[in-house]
C-alpha cells in the first residue's frame, strides 16, 4: 500500500512537455514562511495558491518586494538539479538590504526552494522534453501600514510552475530587441536589485517594443542614452568581429547568474578573450558579429536584430539564424544544467 502511494507519487503528470509555453500552471503546494515579531518562522509546504494580505500592506504601495527566478531540471539519470541557487540566495539577501526588508537567510532560501521542488516532484519536467520547472521565489511586505514607511511582517513564498521556452520556439529561438526610449532604472536607482518596481516600469516599454515587431525592449543607459543596459528580462553579451566576448558593465543592470555562467564558459571553454565594459551602442554596432539575450527564462536566446534610430541592424546570417559561439554556449550551459555534460564547475545542486 505504502509502495503504491509513493509509486503515484513519483509518477509525472500527463502533460505535453514539449509544448508548455512560459506560463503559470498551478502545482501542488508551495513553500511559506513568516517574517513575524522580528524573526523568520520555521517555514512549511502549503496548497493554496492564494495569498491574503492586509490592504495597506506596502508591498501592495510601494512595490516592497523581491523575487528571483530559477530552474530545476532533469539530468539523463533522473537526478533532479538547480544550477547556482546559492547566487539566488545572495541575489535576494541584497534586494532585501536594499528595500529594507529582512533577509532570507541562506539556509531558508535553499530549504523552501528544495521543498518545494521535492513536494512538486510530478511537475518536473522528465529529461529529454525540453521543458524545466521554473521556480519563484519571492519576498513581500505584508503588514498593514500607510505611511511611507517599511513593512513590520513579511512573506517568504517559494512557488513552481513547469515552462517550456521565454520565446516560442523550440530550442534556440532567434529573437529581435527594439531599443527603448523609456528609461529602465537610473544609475543610482534600482535596476541591479530583482525587485517588481523595475518590472512594471518596463511593461509599457515591452508593449512598444512589440508594436514594433520586436520579442523585448532594448534599455540603454538612463544617463546618456548611449550604452547598453540590458533586456527586459535579461541580460546581453555580445560577440564582436576579431573574436572578443563583451557584456556591458552598468551599475543599473541585474547581475545575471547566466550572464556570469556564460562569460566563464566563454573564456574557458571557447577560448574567447572577455569584455564587461560599456558598450557604446550606436559606434559599436557594426562590429557586432553575434548578439544574445540570456537569463534564466531566456537561456541564451541569440538576438538576429535590433531596432535602433528608426531602423533595424541584423546580425549573423542576416539575422535568420543563431551563430557558431552562441550556439555553443547555448549547448555548454543547458549541457551542464541538464547534467548531460560533466560539471567541472559544481554549478549544479542535487534536490
Ligand atoms: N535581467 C533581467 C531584467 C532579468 O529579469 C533577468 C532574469 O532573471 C536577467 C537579467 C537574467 O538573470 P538570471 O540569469 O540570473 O536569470
Ligand atoms: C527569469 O529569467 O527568471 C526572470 O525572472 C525573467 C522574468 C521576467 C520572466
């Protein structure tokens, strides 16, 4: 009887892996925990997808929140692997300091996200469909308070839902980016913090983007409107003509976890020398033989054009196809996290 129970519970879900967008679809439970009378309470795995909060809470106002993102996927022998969750950890502990919110400690962090990976363990994609379990964290001020002032009690909540690709497309995904004349984040402001307040600022930017054909938004610098800041939702690293690998340096970019993976695979595995320094867009564009998008959701999604000054500059193959280095790096980096290549690095974790 036991046997049976635990079969059923290890049996995957009937889905279409192959064709799940990037979308939220409810799993079974979730992880919770309570920043209540100054401390972090135990946490637990609950069902209800549903979070009620106080309507004055400032998460609600004032955007006081966090989140991350990151996958769990399949390897060919059935180990279940997340791919540097601890970056994610130190990532949200510093959004947190920055909105006066308390920490998730380390600890907290990796036990819910692995809690709630293990309790879902039918929606998790099998190896071989593609697909992966994307995971979100998120951190939010709850407590009641109208003043512009920080919350008092706080909610740490893991949640998984299984997602095929940011883009539609099956594997590598050519996509086009329009650059935005709406700012992302100042210099000084928020933008290298994973906070909603950065996001819902660049909804409108997306929807232009869109209107112009594009799959995102291209921010450049708030300052001078001159170099490139990132995507919408990730980050850029550009192969240049001579065989230089560059990624922007820009205090107003989020620290990308696949963006430090990819670099590090770039130099050692590639060979390429690499670059993090401003990208002067307009004066360097022409000498950009391979572009890509890469994030969590977005892998490395090679970018075949951009929309700049009115018109659009495409890349490798006249912008119809990925290049040899971001296919590369594509096959290097989902290799390691689906644990079909050997991890020299120890980027993946066991759940
Ligand atoms: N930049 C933005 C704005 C993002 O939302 C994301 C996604 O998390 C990234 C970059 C990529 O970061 P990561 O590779 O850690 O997922
Ligand atoms: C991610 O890549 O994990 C993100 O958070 C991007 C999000 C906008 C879907």
């Amino acid at each position: 009887m036991e046997q049976n129970k635990s079969t059923q519970a290890n049996t995957k879900k009937d889905l279409n892996w192959a064709e799940l967008g990037f979308q939220y679809r409810p799993t079974d439970y979730r992880f919770r925990a309570s920043f209540v009378n100054g401390q972090w309470t135990e946490g637990e795995l609950i069902t209800s997808e549903m979070i009620s909060v106080h309507e004055g809470a400032p998460a609600l106002h004032y955007a006081q929140q966090c989140f991350e993102g990151l996958k769990a996927q399949t390897a060919p022998d059935g180990r279940v692997l997340l791919f540097r969750p601890t970056l994610n950890a130190e990532r949200m502990r510093q959004a947190a300091t920055r909105l006066l919110i308390p920490e998730v400690p380390e600890e907290l962090f990796i036990r819910g996200v692995e809690a709630a990976v293990r309790a879902n363990y039918p929606w998790i994609p099998p190896h071989g469909s593609g697909a992966a379990l994307y995971i979100r964290p998120m951190l939010i001020g709850v407590g009641e308070n109208l003043g512009l002032k920080p919350a008092k009690e706080f909610e740490f909540r893991v949640f998984v839902s299984p997602v095929g690709p940011y883009y539609q497309s099956a594997g590598l995904a050519v996509i086009s980016l329009a650059v935005s004349d709406l700012d992302r984040a100042a210099p000084s402001g928020t933008g290298n913090y994973k906070i909603g307040a950065n996001y819902a600022g660049g909804l409108l930017a997306t929807r232009l983007a869109q209107q112009l054909g594009a799959n995102e938004a291209l921010f450049l610098d708030a300052a001078q409107r001159r170099y490139i800041d990132e995507a919408g939702s990730a980050n850029i690293v550009v192969a240049m003509r001579g065989g230089r690998f560059v990624t922007p340096s820009s205090s107003a970019v989020l620290p990308s976890v696949t963006r430090r993976s990819i670099m590090t695979l770039a130099e050692n595995e590639l060979g390429l020398t690499i670059e993090q320094r401003p990208i002067d867009l307009r004066k360097e564009i022409d000498e950009f033989e391979e572009v890509a998008a890469c994030g969590t959701a977005a892998v490395v999604s090679p970018v075949g054009r951009i929309w700049l000054d009115s018109k659009w500059h495409s890349f490798y193959g006249g912008g119809e196809q990925a290049g040899p280095v971001m296919q590369k790096l594509y096959e290097l980096l989902v290799g390691i996290q689906r644990g079909e290549l050997a991890d020299t690095y120890g980027w993946t974790h066991e759940v």
